[in-house]
C-alpha cells in the first residue's frame, strides 16, 4: 500500500509539474532527452521516413537521427548552419557564420545558393523554410550580438524564388531580430517572430492591388524572461496551432493567435520540428542536448516543418 501511494503522489507531482495543453499534449507528458554533449543544438527538420536532421551551430556539423534512434554526422565545416529545410531530396542551411545559404547533401557535398555576391549584404542567415513553389523564405536578424540593444537596428526577412532565379527580395526591414518563422497550412501567411520583441508578426501574402504584402501582428508571445520574449524557431501542427521555441518553454497558440499554454523544457529551446511515426513526436533543440515529446496533436502533411 505504501508502495502504490508512492506511485500515486509521484504522477500527482507529474502532472502538477506538466499540466498539459488540451489537444496539444497530454498532462504529466515531459520532454525526454534523446542525447547530450552537443555545443549548440539548432534547425530540426523531419524526414519522409520519421527521421531528422539537425544543427550543431558551435561545432560546425549538420546530424541526422534516423527512425530507429542512431544519430549520425552528414556534414561538417557547415558555416555555422543554423536552421535547415528540405525541397526536392536535397537539404538546405542558413549557414550564419560563412553568410549564405546553401544546398547539398548527405554525403557533404554543397553549394552555396545564395550569399554575398552582387552587392547582396547579408549579416547571419537563421532560419528558411519553402513556399509550395520551390521558393523559399529566409530570416537575417544581422551579425552584431544580441545585447546590448542597438536602437533603431533591425534585421531582414527575404524571399528567394528559385525556380525563376531571381534575387532575395526583401519582404521585411522593421523587426528588430527576425528568427523563427513558418507558413500557414494553406501558405497564405507567413508567420515571423522577433527574439527582442514579444509579437509573431503575420505577412499577408496575396497581394491586394498596389499595396504589395501587408503585415500585422498574428500573436502576442505572453510568457517573457527578463522581459524579452528570446523568441526563436517556429512550428506548425496539421491544426494549424503555432509552436514558438522561447527563453519560457514552448508557447502554443491556435490558428488564430490565441495562446493555449506553454510547455515547459529541461534546457532553453531553440527550435522545434514535428516528426517521428505519423508525426505525432515534437522534437526539441535545446543547448546541449536535443529532446523529443509524445504529442496528442500531429504535423502538417506537406515534407519538412
């Protein structure tokens, strides 16, 4: 009897500690560690096959976690490759320290697609994700340190349409550390957040007449360490509620921008990716280590994040 009290007390504690977001995640369910001893885990991406691949931007070197729980390195000297994404079974990373993005794959080889050339000024690639045209769009929060503050600096968010070749065009120059981001299912909006800012702003991306891509805030990020948000990698489930990795934990929000809660993590995330069988396994990049999270809700249907 004392035994199973024992029991009782300790998944009271669980769930005390983790009390779930309906739909999202299960009360008393914690993120597990999948393994440790990296430098600076970043940009998970899934795989068709349940796997992942993953970023060490402080060792230089891209990983891939396959189905079955082995982790491999597929590339090393990576520029300092932050997020990466999938188009057409290749592997794309903004690499942040070589300033540019590139394309390759798992044996290594790669070539940059876009950097500083033709009067292009980038300062840190971060993050990309692809449109349903073979496009894709790209984060530059800049290459000078996040604190303290510059006032009136601000980093740039791109568009690059590859399949026509033309140069990154940009969508935004007013947020003041673009770093997450993702596009709605029907790919109508991209999403954006700001590390030193607490909104996730929405770009509106049919144009309507001349006045071009309009952008509003989609959310506020309520939850803030030392009053800034540290928002970072952004994901999306096949709901359409936006998961944003920040100095709190995970904050989720519905389709409409409503926040739902907030899920707790060992270490500060730094971004997330839905993946594992059906997709129902939230994979967590956070420090030195990289964690998953049995999830009730599910990925999008369409490859990568």
């Amino acid at each position: 009897m004392r035994f199973a009290f024992i029991l009782v007390v300790l998944a009271l504690n669980a769930s005390a500690q983790s009390p779930g977001i309906h739909g999202v995640v299960a009360p008393g369910v914690q993120p597990e560690l999948v393994q440790e001893g990296f430098m600076f885990t970043e940009g998970p991406v899934g795989t068709a096959d349940g796997g992942l691949y993953f970023t060490d931007i402080r060792a230089n070197k891209i990983y891939k976690l396959d189905p079955a729980g082995k982790i491999t390195t597929v590339r090393q000297n990576t520029g300092g490759a932050n997020g990466l994404a999938l188009n057409s079974g290749e592997l794309y990373a903004a690499e942040g320290t070589a300033k540019l993005i590139s394309r390759g794959n798992q044996n290594g080889r790669n070539t940059p697609v876009i950097d500083n050339t033709n009067g292009l000024q980038l300062g840190a690639p971060n993050d990309l994700i692809f449109d349903g045209r073979g496009g894709f769009y790209f984060t530059d929060p800049g290459a000078t340190p996040m604190f303290p503050k510059v006032p009136g600096q601000f980093g740039k968010v791109y568009y690059v349409a590859t399949s026509v070749g033309q140069p990154p065009f940009v969508i935004d120059n007013k947020i003041a550390r673009p770093n997450g981001l993702t596009l709605t299912l029907d790919g109508k909006m991209l999403l954006v957040d700001d590390t030193l800012g607490d909104t996730i702003w929405g770009f509106d991306l049919q144009p309507k007449g001349k006045r071009g891509i309009q952008k509003s805030a989609f959310a506020k990020i309520p939850q803030l360490t030392d009053g800034e948000s540290l928002a970072d990698g952004m994901a999306i489930d096949r709901d359409g509620r936006v998961y944003v990795a920040t100095g709190a934990g995970i904050q989720v929000f519905d389709k409409k921008g409503r926040f739902l809660g907030n899920i707790k993590v060992p270490r500060q995330p730094s971004n997330i990716a839905f993946s594992g069988p059906d997709k129902h396994t939230l994979y967590i990049t956070a420090r030195e280590g990289l964690y998953k999270l049995q999830m009730l809700s599910q990925g999008p249907e369409r490859q990568g994040k």
